[in-house]
C-alpha cells in the first residue's frame, strides 16, 4: 500500500520547525549552526514561493470578467493601534 504524500509547504514547515527546534537547542557547533541556519533561510524561501503561487491563483480565482473583484489580503494581527 503506497503511503500518501504529503503537500509540498506542509513538508518544508516541518523541515523548518525541526531546523529551528535543533537551533534552539544550542548543542551544535558554530559550523553545524550556520549549516542549519543556511537550511532553515532556503527552507523559509521556498514557503515563500509556495505561498506566492498559492495566492496568485485565489488571485485568479476570485477574477471576473477580467476584472478584480477582491481586495488584497491585510494581515490584521501585525497592526497595532495608534
């Protein structure tokens, strides 16, 4: 029986959160670190890449009549009042 693949973004957070717990550690060395850090700016571009193509198509999705009938996505959690 073949084991169901998993999505692309889902496996690279992983990747990702792994990077972190073992940076969070503090037990590799200098060189170990920097490798994993290396590992973890790769990783976070390609959620990135995924994330972008992922929005292009709900972008295009939500086209009508070759017009755009959405707004853009605002984040509301990252603004602060004044």
């Amino acid at each position: 029986m073949a084991t169901k693949k998993k999505p692309e973004l889902e496996q690279a957070l992983e990747e990702l959160e792994s990077v972190v717990e073992q940076l969070e550690r503090g037990d590799m060395s200098l060189d170990e670190s920097l490798k994993a850090f290396e590992q973890g700016v790769r990783l976070t571009r390609q959620c990135q890449t995924i994330l972008s193509a992922a929005e292009q198509k709900v972008q295009q999705l939500i086209e009508l009549n070759g017009e755009l009938h959405g707004e853009p996505f605002h984040d509301d959690t990252t603004d602060t009042p004044a």
